[in-house]
C-alpha cells in the first residue's frame, strides 16, 4: 500500500495554526510581566484579560458566517498578520492602556485564525476525515501552546533577574516575528476545498436555530467552562508565581507543561471516545478540573505545581476538543464555520467574565482566591452539564 501524504493546505494549515499559538500564548504571560514592571495591580491584568476576550466575543459570530461564506483561508492569512503585528507592537507598549489596545488586536487575530483554522479543517474534510483531522489540528495547537510559554519566560528573563520592559519587549518582538512566519503558511490554506471554492452558496444556519440543536446547549456551556478556565491560567499563573517567588522562565515551563498535557489529552481523545461517552468524559474532566485548579493556591514551589497544571492541562484540553467534535457534527457542512463561531462566542463570554471578575476579587481578596473562584465556577458548570444529560434535554 502506498504512503498517501497529507495535502499541502492541510500541513499548511497546522503549521500557521501552531506558529499563531505561539505568538499568542507567549505574548499573554509576557504581557503579564510588562504589567507588573509597570507596576500595575491585580485589577489591571483582569481588565487586560477582558480586553483580549471582549472584542472577539462581539465578532466570533461574524467571523464563523464570514468563513461560510467567503474562504475561510483568506481570514486565516489577515488573522496571522494580525496576531504578529500586534504582539510587535506590545513589545513598544509603555502603558496600560497601550497594552490593552494591543492586546485587544491580539485577542481579534487569535479569534480569526481560530475559526479559519477549524473552518478549514471542517469545510475540507469528510465526518469520517474530521475525527483524526481535528485531532492533529488541536495537537498543532498544543505544539504551539508548549512552545510560546516556554520560549516567552526564557527570554522575559533572559539575565536571570526579574522580567523588566527590556526583557519583555525583547520576548515579545521575537513572538510577533514568529505570528508573522505563519503568513505564508496560511496564503497556501486558499488552496483548499470549501463550499465557496465549489461555487455552492447556501446561506448558514442562523445562530438562535442552532442553540436550539439537540446537544448543543451542552457543548456550549462545557467549552465555555473549559476555555474560560484555560485562559485564566494563562494570565493569573504569573501572579502566582510573583507572590510564591517563581520566577518567569518557572512559570513559562509551568504552563508548557499544561500544553504539553493538552497535547497528551488531544492524541489520546479517540482512544477515549471509543470506550467512555463523551458526555461521562466532559463531566469528568470539569469537575476533576475544578479540584486540581482550586488546589493551585496551595502550592509553593514548581515542583508541586507542576502536576497538577499537567493535569489540568490533559482535562482542560479533553473537553474543548470533544466540544469541537460535536458542535460541527450537529449542523450541516454549510454551516460548520457558524457553529464554530457559536462556541467560540460562547467561549470568549467565558474569558470576559471569569477574568473579569477574578480581577476585582484579586485586588480586594488576593490572588489565591482567583483559583478559588475558578474552582467554583467548573463545579457548578458540571453540574449544569450533567443535569443536561440527565433530564434526556441534551447529551454531549
């Protein structure tokens, strides 16, 4: 049997997908830093977090129908010039609100290729295809989230000493310089299969029909929880480690260890799939979740902080791929990238208002009650989750 190499808009696609990861996940710790060098204070970093979400919540919708209707590879190229030009220019901020205008482009960007990406990926592939196809998309993604942490906090504290607006712009200029690699990659992803590029014109499924989908309220509100989760460690983990005394390249191997257990938990999902329900896995994972990230605040040194963001990484990452799965095999092919959009609207509610309320908490109670609240907030998402399941209302 012949070896059948993979298209080349399908590489093309992981390999500006991973290369846009990294650009993002190294430039929300690194930004983090550039704050408190600043001397900002909890309340900002929240307010920042909120920036990076709130814009793309407003246009998830837009851009999903958008790539239904128009390629979905031409939004993938404008978004990896986005997401490296405003990494570059965070790397000249000298102010918080500097910072959260470019984080706020950087949110836009990091949106953008999200859903091209997925698009791409779906629109291009048969329901037998997608299974493995999104698994080595989201194992892309993982790629890129080990790396960008990684190569962030080495270079934000380069001299060994704590991460200043010298180390920081230095760290950031190298991650927009990376986004921007991922532009030629994606010009080639026009090259693929999509409704439009066979002149077919259907018009999306509105959104309000689609919530309405047997199954999809669910997978909604676990992405939510999972996402919303994910994206509070990228930006509170830094806080932490100030006030545990870990340094910024301890924090950046902390959080590839979280993407090297995303990694782990997206090559492992369809051996999982085939023998447990993905409705018993989403519960499992969130409420596993909700221990292991209430357990953070305990932790005192990097070696016992380092299991439990592996862990959380595995479960975090189980969920938000299951979810993927499911919301595109609830709707029709034509509107794939609208139900896309869907969830990462669904997801981006959760990085406004889980951060932002973490903010205000963190700056009245401290930061280890941010974790706490966390904790929370996916205890009560599992049980919303399983009472879908239960009533017969809904299943995963």
């Amino acid at each position: 049997m012949s070896l059948r190499w993979p298209a080349a808009w399908l590489v093309a696609t992981f390999a500006s997908n991973a290369l846009v990861q990294v650009a993002v996940t190294l430039a929300r710790p690194v930004s983090t830093y550039r704050l408190l060098a600043l001397h900002a204070d909890a309340t900002a970093v929240g307010a920042i977090a909120v920036a990076f979400a709130l814009p793309p919540m407003l246009l998830a919708i837009f851009l999903g129908r958008w790539s239904d209707r128009s390629h979905p590879g031409l939004m993938m190229t404008v978004a990896s010039c986005l997401a490296g030009g405003s990494t570059l220019l965070m790397a000249r901020s000298t102010s918080v609100v500097e910072i959260g205008f470019c984080t706020a482009l950087l949110g836009i960007g990091h949106l953008g290729a999200v859903v091209a990406s997925q698009s791409i990926v779906a629109q291009g592939s048969t329901v037998d295809e997608g299974i493995n196809r999104f698994g080595m998309l989201t194992l892309s993604a993982a790629v890129g989230q080990m790396t960008g942490p990684l190569l962030g906090g080495l270079l934000a504290q380069a001299d060994g000493q704590h991460a200043d607006l010298a180390s920081t712009s230095l760290s950031l200029t190298v991650g927009g310089l990376v986004g921007l690699v991922a532009v030629p990659a994606a010009a080639i992803t026009l090259r693929a299969r999509s409704p439009v590029a066979r002149g077919e014109r259907v018009e999306p499924v509105p959104a309000r029909r689609m919530v309405r989908i047997r199954g999809m309220p669910a997978a909604l509100l676990a992405s939510f929880a999972a996402k919303g989760s994910a994206d509070l460690l990228l930006a509170y983990l830094p806080l932490l480690g100030a006030a545990v005394g870990i340094g910024a390249t301890g924090v950046g191997l902390l959080l590839s260890l979280n993407a090297a257990g995303s990694f782990l938990s997206r090559a492992a999902m369809p051996w999982l799939v085939r023998r447990v329900r993905p409705l018993r896995l989403v519960v499992v994972s969130t409420a596993a979740s909700a221990v292991f990230v209430a357990l953070l605040p305990l932790g005192r040194d990097l070696a016992v902080l380092a299991g439990p963001m592996a862990l959380l990484g595995f479960l975090l990452a189980l969920t938000q791929t299951i979810t993927m799965v499911r919301v595109v095999a609830l709707v029709p092919e034509h509107s794939r990238g609208s139900a896309l959009g869907l969830r990462l609207a669904g997801n981006r509610v959760g990085q406004v208002t889980v951060p932002g309320l973490a903010g205000l908490l963190a700056g009245a109670t401290g930061i280890a009650s941010v974790f706490y609240l966390l904790g929370v907030v996916l205890a009560g998402i599992t049980l919303a989750v399983l009472r879908f399941g239960r009533s017969g209302q809904d299943s995963t």
